[in-house]
C-alpha cells in the first residue's frame, strides 16, 4: 500500500491522471473501448455508412466518431489490441475480417495517409475513402437509423464498463467513469458509461440488450451485475 500511494503522488506530479486497477486484459480503457471500436467495425461491414457511424457518435457527444478513431490509432495497433483481448475474451468480440485487408493493403489510417478516410495534407479535413465500399461484405446493417447504430456501439461500452465492476477490477464505478472520460473522451457531459446507464435507466438498459438479443446478437448479453441491478432497481451511484 504505500509503494502505490507514492507511486499515485509520482504520476501526479508529473502531470498525469491515475487510475489504479487490477491486472486484467485490456485494463479499463481499452477493454471498454474495444468492444465499441469493434461493434463499429462489424457494422461496417454489414452496410453501415462511415458517416453515418461517425455522424451517430459524434452526436452522443465523443470527440471524433469510431471509424475516425480507428484511424487515428492505426488499424494494425487496434488489430493487435482486438486480438489480445478477442483471446480473452473471444465469446463476445468477433473481430472484423476486413481489417487484415486493409492492412495488407498498406492501409494503416492516419499514419499512412489513407484508412477509412483519405488523409490529405492538403485538405483540411479527411474525407471516406472510396475505397471502403469493396470491405463491406452484406447489407444487413444498411437500413439501421443512426439511433440504432448509436444504440449498439453505447450498450456494448455500458456492458463491458459493468463488467469492471463485477469483476472488481477498479473500486467503483467513478474510476471507470474518469478513465473513460479522460482517457478516451468518452462524451463528458454523460458522465462517463455507468453513470450514462443511471441517468437512462439500468431496466431500459438491459431491456434494450436483451431485445438485441433476441434479434441474433448473442454478443449483447447484459452481464449479471447489470440484470440483478435491474431487478432490485440499483443504481451504481447514490447506492440506491
């Protein structure tokens, strides 16, 4: 205990914002965030639009939306982040086949100049690259609302940040929150994945899981700390 409480004051004073966790895959940020990243990706695939994916974030409140993020990243660094946490966690996160594509077609995002967007020095802002349409591979997500894009990549976040929880990888819900928050830009005035879940609703939240369910996305299953908390009518903060 007191190596951690000194090493907590030596990031601090280098400027830096701690978060102390337990040794798991992923951690918090990029177990939380993966699961949302990859969801962007296997829509994708199934016939969502770049824009449209973005354009859903980005009125959520993230920074950027996922597709730019991934970009950003480096689709061969969020590759080899999916794969460790795919290894742990396989029976939910289905990593998206055109991914290896575009990264063996020099593809890298930002870094190379062109990913799910061109990336022209000259240009102020990136534009899709025409080149996307050739990695998607059916429709089936082609006819989902913006609403319901934003709907699958929020719930996945909110199910993994619970996960956190249920596994006590951090000590309460406000430390995945500020991760989230700081650490990824997760929309700020939400509050972060588990206080988002309060103010909707943990009932709906689950509600809107199991219907996803039932749809034929296994992968949506609501863990058990969130279905108990639904039926006691807990709330992660405030202790109700």
């Amino acid at each position: 205990p007191e190596v951690l409480q000194r090493t907590l004051q030596f990031v601090q004073r280098i400027g830096k914002l701690p978060v102390v966790v337990k040794d798991s895959p992923g951690f918090v940020v990029n177990r939380v965030l993966m699961p949302y990243l990859i969801e962007a990706g296997n829509l994708f695939e199934a016939g969502a639009t770049i824009g449209d994916l973005d354009e859903a974030m980005l009125a959520f409140g993230m920074p950027m939306g996922p597709m730019r993020l991934l970009d950003e990243v480096g689709t061969d660094v969020s590759l080899h982040v999916a794969r460790t946490l795919a290894a742990a966690f396989g029976d939910r996160l289905t990593i998206p086949t055109h991914i290896e594509e575009m990264i063996k077609a020099g593809m890298f995002g930002r870094k190379s100049g062109q990913g799910y967007y061109l990336h022209d020095k000259s240009r102020k802002e990136a534009r899709p690259n025409p080149r996307s349409v050739t990695w998607t591979k059916t429709d089936s997500a082609r006819t989902f609302s913006r609403n319901e894009l934003r709907e699958r990549m929020v719930l996945l976040m909110v199910n993994e940040a619970a996960r956190c929880i249920e596994e006590a990888i951090v000590a309460g819900p406000e430390d995945v929150d500020f991760a989230m928050i700081m650490g990824t830009g997760f929309a700020p005035f939400q509050g972060g994945p588990l206080r988002y879940a309060d103010s909707t609703g943990i009932a709906r939240i689950v509600s809107g899981m199991d219907r996803l369910v039932d749809a034929g996305a296994k992968h949506f299953a609501p863990c058990v700390l969130l279905r108990q908390m639904a039926e006691s009518g807990k709330t992660f903060y405030n202790g109700k």
